[in-house]
C-alpha cells in the first residue's frame, strides 16, 4: 500500500466514498497529499488519549470535494484581485493628472524608496528614471512593473500627500481595505489553501466592515464568529471594496457568478460536506453577505 493511504488511515482517514486506489490516483494527479491534509484543521479530532490525534468520521472525500471547491474559490478571487488593481490604477492616475502632478510625485517617491528599489527590482531600476513626456503615463508604466505590496505603499503615499485635495480626508477610502487584497492575492497567486483557513480565529479588531453589515441585518453573534476568521474578513473587504469602485454592470456579473459558485458546489457536495458546523456557518454566511453585496455600496 503506498505510504500516503497509509498515513492517511493511520489519521483514522477513511475511503468509504472514495476507495484507496482512487485517492491515490486523486492525489498523484490533482493535488499533493499535504495540501488535501491542509482541509483537517477544520475537522474534529479525537480527545480521548487512546486516539489523540485521529480524526472522528472524516473520510477523504470530503478533503479532496474542499480542495475542489477550494480551487475554483482562489480562481475567481484571483480575478476580483485583479480588476481591483487596475480599478485602483485607473483611479490613482486620473488623480495624479488632474492636480499636475503625476511625474513630480512618482520620481519623488522613487528618489525616497530608491534602496528598497534597487534591491527589490535591480534589474528595472534604470527603467524607472522618468523622462518628462517620454510616456502618456509614467505611472502606469510603474505600477505595471511593481509588486502589488510596492503598489499598495505608492497609493498610500500619493493619498497621504493628496487625499485632503481630492478627497477632502486624510486617506483615500478604499486604502483600508488594500491590506486585504494583497493578502488574499498573495494566497491565490502561490495556490495557498483558502478555505483550510477556516479553522483560524482571531479576536476582531474595530472595524467598518461589522457595522455596515449589522446595519444590513445581520446579527452581531453571526458577524462575531465569522469575522474573527481573518480568510472571511478579508473576503468580505474584497467584496466590499469591488462593489465601491466598480460598474454596476461588473457587480451584478460577478455577483451572479458567486451565487452560482456556492449554488452549485453545494448542491454536488453539500450532503458530504454539511456536517462540519464550520464549513456549514462559512456557507450561510456566504449566503447572506451575497445579497448585501450585490449592487454599489458606498466606502
């Protein structure tokens, strides 16, 4: 028997849905072992010390349907990531040339970063030395060179210097939930598990995201045990923020395209899956959050 059924029914992993040779095969061509284990920090293990560390009626289907869904989730994130970049991009620009200021604020920044830089892209560096009219838009060329962690300190800088201007605050209001997005674009881009983030909580900091979506009605126990999931609360800010700066034609498209997400991946896997009481608060809450953002939402 191959070393990892073995060490999966050692776990007290069990193959009633999906037989042994299958798994294998699952595992040699659709994902590695140690990533579908990532899935069993959600499930409940044993207490009593002739079991510690065995897991109570969890077979490996249900790890294997959590990594299939887990790879749609970070696909169509990964797609929301990115049309709220070039959102942002578009929207830094307009600013920057509205007020003048576009080359005079960029080479600023680069002469104020310019170690981090040079270490960071040492083979871009000589590119980002701006020429005045050389391109309609140095900015863009810039940010299209940069990681999304230099990208998001730019925005930071630029709204610091002119967020009072455009904005008449101290930041511009979708800086806050930038944090978010690298985050979740960090997990998709290296193919991170999402959803084995499940079984992570943190003790909520204030925030504008639980008011807003108690005003909504959503109850404030409800927000407290998934918003305390930092892979949840980072989700959510992503929706937030999309629906806040894109069309509503956009909104409406992937909004249609997330219920049918949950729709359909509970309907093939719902009866495997619902058992585990957080998996099941993780889908509902979904569920609910989904109405709310479905249409423009001020931020």
């Amino acid at each position: 028997m191959n070393s990892n059924i073995d060490y999966l029914k050692q776990l007290n992993i069990k193959f009633e849905i999906i037989n042994e040779i299958k798994a294998q095969e699952l595992i040699d061509c659709n994902f590695p072992c140690s990533l579908l284990l990532s899935y069993s920090s959600i499930f409940e293990k044993y207490r009593i010390k002739e079991k510690e560390g065995k897991f109570v009626n969890l077979d490996f289907a249900q790890l294997f349907y959590l990594a299939l869904i887990d790879e749609q989730l970070r696909q169509f994130l990964m797609i929301l990531c990115l049309e709220i970049e070039l959102k942002i991009k578009t929207i830094l620009i307009a600013d920057a040339q509205k007020l003048n200021v576009e080359e005079v604020f960029l080479q600023d920044y680069i002469n104020s970063d310019i170690d981090y830089l040079t270490k960071t892209y040492p083979n871009e560096i000589n590119d980002f030395n701006l020429c005045p009219n050389e391109d309609l838009s140095p900015l863009y060329n810039f940010t299209s060179a940069v990681l999304f962690g230099t990208f998001e300190k730019l925005v930071h800088n630029f709204y610091c210097k002119y967020a009072e201007l455009i904005y008449g605050k101290q930041r511009a209001p979708f800086e806050k939930y930038l944090s978010s997005v690298r985050r979740i674009r960090n997990m998709v881009a290296h193919n991170s598990p999402l959803l084995s983030e499940l079984s992570v909580n943190n003790k909520m900091s204030n925030n504008s995201l639980s008011p807003f979506l108690s005003d909504k009605g959503i109850k404030s126990k409800t927000l407290h045990t998934n918003l305390s999931k930092p892979i949840i609360f980072d989700i959510c800010n992503i929706m937030r923020l999309y629906c806040g700066i894109q069309s509503v034609d956009k909104i409406n498209k992937t909004n249609k395209e997330f219920k049918k997400f949950l729709r359909i991946n509970y309907r093939k896997y719902g009866k495997y899956l619902k058992t585990n009481q957080t998996i099941s608060s993780s889908y509902t809450f979904f569920k609910s959050i989904v109405k709310i953002f479905s249409s423009k939402v001020a931020i």
